[in-house]
C-alpha cells in the first residue's frame, strides 16, 4: 500500500459564510493524501496503472470554482469526486486551509481535515 500525496494546491477562490468572502474571494491552499494499492505501477513504470496526479489536481480545481459556505462542503465535495473518478483509491484525507480569513484579528490560516 502506498500514499499518494498532492500538497500545497493553491487555489483563488469564493468560499465562506459572509457575503464579501464571496463576493472577494480568497487564497486557499489543500493538501490531498491517497492510499492506494500501486504494486501494479511499480512493475509495469505505466501511469494508467495509478493514479494519474495532474487528473486529480483537475478534479480539485473544477470543485473549487463552485461556491460554497463551508469548509466542510467542499472537502466532502472533492473527496467524494476523487473516490468517484478513482475507485481504486481506498482512503483518503484532505486538508484545506483558508489563508487569512476575514474573523476580526490576524492570523495565518483555519483549516478543516476530512477523511475518506
């Protein structure tokens, strides 16, 4: 068994409960880990027998284009795609951060893990 892991996704986009946050929009960053079974791909050197990384980042970027209030619903969102587009992948855990979010102080981020 391995993980595949896709950190450090950077992504502008309209997530939040208030109004401006979306209306102005954000930085974001997610971290994806993928437990998969590659002994197939460590054989055959083939990228259809894994997980194809640039499709899955394709599949984050589409699910952030959609709006949403919360964190929660676009993890859930992406997870469930990922599983969907990826059957093979067996677990899997995302970590979104919201870079300076707009809650009255200065802070770096606030960030929700989800798991598959």
């Amino acid at each position: 068994m391995s993980v595949i892991s896709i950190e450090g996704m950077e992504f502008f986009a309209y997530h939040g409960c208030f109004a401006e946050e979306q209306i102005i929009g954000t930085k974001f960053s997610i971290d994806l880990f993928l437990e998969v079974d590659t002994a197939k791909a460590e054989i055959s050197d083939e990228l259809h027998d894994t997980v194809n990384y640039q499709l899955v980042f394709m599949l984050v970027k589409e699910e952030m284009k959609t709006k949403s209030k919360l964190l929660e619903h676009v993890g859930r969102r992406i997870l469930d795609k990922v599983k969907a587009r990826f059957p093979e992948v067996m677990h899997a855990k995302i970590k979104i951060r919201k870079l300076n979010p707009p809650l009255g102080g200065k802070m770096d981020f606030v960030s929700l893990e989800l798991e598959l």
